[in-house]
DNA sequence: CCAAATCCCTGCGTGC
DNA sequence: TGCACGCAGGGATTTG
C-alpha cells in the first residue's frame, strides 16, 4: 500500500527522529523477507551515527558512516516504529535496530513483501547500483509533460500500468495512477501512444498535483499503512475514485458512477462518465 | 524487447 | 461455528 506519499511521511517523521542518533546493532527476528535478512550484512554496515534519511522511489535509505546505507522497502504491510528498549516483540516484528538512549528502531511487516538490505556505497555515490534503471522523481524537474510524452509514445499497452512501471516514472502505484487518472479526465483504457501532448502534460500535472497533495495530508490511511508515531494519513478523504466502485462519479455535473476494471493483475477505478 | 501472467505472503470479509 | 475462497498489491520472475 505505501506508495510515494506514504514512504516520504514515514521519513520525514524517521529523519526527524533519528538523525544524529546512534544504531549500535541489528537483531533480526523470525521469518524472512522477499529476501532473507542478513544480520551479519546490517550489523557491519549499519552501525554508528545515522547521518541522513533518504528516498528514492518507495525505499528508504539509511545512511551511516564510511559509506554503509541500509535500504529498506515497506512492500504492502511494512512499517517502523520506536520502542523502548525493554520492549516485548509483537507478531511479524522482522528486525531490530538497537539505538542509543535505549531505543530501538522496529521494522515491522505481516506479508513479507518488504526488504532489509544492507550495502556500501562509493565515495560519491548517491544511490546503491540496483536503483540506475528507475524513471525520474515526478515531484523533480526532470517529470515534465515532454518527458511522459516521448515515454508514452512507444506504449501500446493501456496507460495506466504503464504509469505503475518504475522505469517510466517512480513513487505512483495502484492508487495515485487510477487518482491522477481521474483528474487528468483520461480513461486508464487509453493506449500510452494514444495520448496527445496536452493530455501528457495535464497527466503530468495530475500526477505531481495528487501526490503533492497526499504528502500534505499524511498519505493514505487504507489498512495497514501508519505514520511511525502511529498515527494514520487522512489523503483517504481525499481518494475520488479509488474504492468507489459504484458510487456516484465527485466531479460536478457528472452523473457517471465509478467502475471497477482488471488490469495487469490489478484494480483500476475510474469514472466512464468523465475520463475519455 | 515488451507486455501480460504468476508468484510471494497474511489477514480479512464473504458465502455456504 | 468453521472452512474455502477471493481479494488486497509492490516487485521479481516467468511466460508468451
């Protein structure tokens, strides 16, 4: 469920919290990830003071000295949190990071399709190897209308998985491509090269318009997601189409009523009535 | 090379 | 009450 919005929340809430702290060690705990947690990996290199709290795409990037970085991914279910250091695990904490000031930092995830790795990066280096194929940033200067057009003209496909694709552009999942869609007025049908400049450009706009928005509000509340006090993201009360399915269609003087389509494997929610 | 399908995983809601 | 089933979906992998 985390997408952009929710993943920058939950660092800025972290970076606020942990910059400057000191993670002395890593225990993890019973059941892998989508891949296996490597304590021995975690504890040589994430160690000391923690000295930046980064994303890029839906990871989060832990930096600490001499280069060591963890890069994490919440998958559907993952979450941190801070405990105190007498604390007794819960069902599907995965990991601990034991912080000064008997703290510690719990990653937390039920469905196990979230990532603990840890990795070195290069003097200069600003992201681990594996991140080179992902698209822009859309809230960046390089997400332009220009940019998802010269993109979306070699997509025969519908346009709404591609907007999932991470090489296209990175942070927009099912959620924001089916809301960027409905504000954009373009149907998640529509081939990508079917799509002329403008509309690219009012995609464009949509895309960066509803994430920015989701990040004012705290992200998107819809099961499992919390911010890392516990609190929950209210962009829930903002969703137009997601989770609609056959309620009436919120744009003025529109009588259509959001349906629910299939796609890659996927719910889209989208108004017939208005996006064409 | 691209796109669609499949798999991973657990909790929850539904219908019988 | 209990159980089978479908659904939720990010991303890696497989298949077409």
């Amino acid at each position: 469920m985390p997408e952009l919005p929710e993943v920058e929340t939950i660092r800025r809430a972290l970076e606020h919290v942990l910059l400057g702290r000191c993670c002395r060690g890593v225990r993890a705990l019973i059941g892998n990830l989508r891949e296996p947690i490597s304590e021995v990996l975690l504890n040589e290199f994430c160690r000391g003071e923690i000295r930046g709290v980064r994303r890029r795409a839906k990871f989060l990037l832990f930096d600490f000295p001499k280069g060591g970085c963890l890069i994490a991914h919440l998958g559907m279910t993952g979450s941190f949190r801070i405990e105190s250091a007498d604390f007794v695990p819960r069902p599907h904490d995965r990991a601990l990071f034991l912080l000064d000031q008997k703290q510690i930092l719990v990653y937390h995830d039920i469905r196990r399709f979230g990532l603990l790795r840890a990795c070195t990066l290069m003097p200069g280096e600003e992201y681990p190897p594996e991140f080179v194929a992902f698209g822009p940033e859309p809230l960046s200067p390089e997400f332009t209308g220009a940019y998802l057009r010269e993109r979306l003209i070699r997509c025969k496909g519908p346009v709404k998985p591609f907007l999932m694709n991470q090489k296209v552009v990175v942070g927009v999942g099912n959620i924001y491509a089916s809301e960027a869609l409905f504000r954009a007025r373009i149907s998640p049908l529509r081939a990508g090269n079917d799509l002329a400049s403008r509309e690219c450009a009012t995609l464009e706009r949509a895309i960066r318009a509803v994430l920015a928005e989701s990040i004012e509000w705290g992200g998107t509340t819809i099961s499992d997601y919390r911010q890392p006090d516990g609190s929950e993201g209210h962009f829930a009360l903002n969703l137009r189409v997601y989770g609609r399915m056959g309620l009436s269609c919120l744009r003025r003087g529109c009588r259509g009523v959001i349906c629910r389509i299939r796609q890659a494997g996927r719910s889209t929610f989208y108004c017939p009535g208005c996006q064409r």
